[in-house]
C-alpha cells in the first residue's frame, strides 16, 4: 500500500494525512514551496528511501489522528485563519529574530560557528515578506473574496513565484544555523534564537503549504 503514495504530491499528502507535515520536518522534505513534486521523487532527490518515507505516513493515517482540514472550509474563513495566524505572527516574529540574532553576531561573531550574517538575512526576509502580505492583503485576497478566483491567476503566479524565493531564502537560514542547530556550549540567547527559528520556519512553511496547496488550488478549480 506504501507504493500508492510515492507518486503523491508532497502538498496533497500534506492535506491528506494529519500530522504529515511534521514527518515531511523530519526528513527534511519541502511540502509547501515543493508541494507539487511526488513522494518519490522529493525522497530520492534527498537521498532517502522512498518507501521508508512511505511507510513513516501510512503508519500517521492508520493513526487517524484528528486534524483541521482547510479543503472542507470556506474561502474567506481560510483567508481569515492566514491573516490572523501567519501575517500577523510573521510580523511579531522577525523584529525579535533579527534583534537575537544581531546580539549573538556581535558576542559570538568571532566563533567559527558563530551564524554570521543571520541578522541580515532575517532583515532581507521581513522586507520581502513584508511585501509579499501586502500584496496578499491588497489585491489577491480581496480578489479571492470577491468570488473571481480564475480571475486570480496572474497574481497567484506572481504569489506561488515569491513563495519559491522565501523557500530559498529558508533553506540558506538553514545552511548558516547548521538546520537550527545550537551548539552544545550556546548560550541563552542562541538557544532562545534557534527555537524562534525552528517556530518560524515551521509557521512560515505551513502559512506558503495552506496557500500553495489548499487556497490557490480551491481558486483557480473551485471543483478541486
């Protein structure tokens, strides 16, 4: 049964089975900007075994473990969740992330695992998502409320396009932190910053999946 899911989308096995998304964490597998690649083939391009993946989400689905799913929601409703539970966390979020990590350079810059750089990363990841939910706000979801989803396609383009770049930018936040890893002798702050990290990867990720896979889909096919 666990060959039935390889050639599944990473976002439709995201929707599919409830807590998916946390074992697509563990193996390191972009299901919200690569929700449109195949199990399998997500799996071999990190050198996993596909059929351990497999096998690792069949055993969540037996689990039957209740999970919300946005497909059986309204439009607005989902807009709404995106709004108050990602725009406006993103926000809170970053001003303290870029403040930890500022602090940590300036202490611990002379480490060799020091994340040099971090704070200006995080600093260009708040502009462009800054800019990314203002167009969200402004002009797409608006659209979306209005009921003209296929109208929506060029800025859901434009919209899936950035979500690529903010996915990029994650995975060089990954190649400075070691995967959000704190060193054993790391003090406070640096652990408090890399558990802020892991929370907004983790929100940033499932906030791009809902929209990827969930409300641009349901907008451009209002049957899917």
């Amino acid at each position: 049964m666990s060959l039935s899911l390889l050639d599944q989308s990473l976002g439709q096995l995201a929707c599919d089975i409830p807590g998916a998304t946390r074992a697509f964490h563990t193996f390191h597998l972009d299901f919200c900007c690569g929700g449109r690649t195949s199990l399998r083939e997500a799996a071999l391009g990190k050198g996993l075994d596909p059929l351990q993946v497999a096998e690792t989400l069949l055993a969540l689905k037996a689990r039957g473990d209740a999970g919300h799913d946005w497909r059986n929601e309204p439009q607005t409703r989902l807009i709404e969740h995106l709004l108050s539970r990602y725009h406006a966390r993103h926000r809170e979020q970053l001003p303290e992330l870029i403040r930890l990590a500022s602090r940590v350079e300036q202490v611990h810059g002379a480490r060799d695992n020091c994340p040099n750089g971090l704070a200006d990363l995080l600093r260009d990841i708040q502009q462009e998502l800054e800019s990314h939910m203002r167009k969200e706000e402004q002009i797409l979801f608006p659209l979306l409320q209005q009921g003209l989803g296929p109208q929506a396609a060029p800025p859901i383009q434009v919209m899936r396009w950035e979500h690529d770049q903010h996915g990029e930018a994650l995975e060089r936040m990954l190649a400075l932190t070691d995967q959000i890893t704190p060193p054993a002798n790391a003090c406070n702050t640096w652990r408090a910053l890399y558990r802020g990290l892991e929370e907004f990867r983790d929100d940033l990720m499932q906030h791009i999946h809902l929209e990827n896979n969930v409300l641009f889909v349901q907008a451009l096919d209002p049957q899917a």
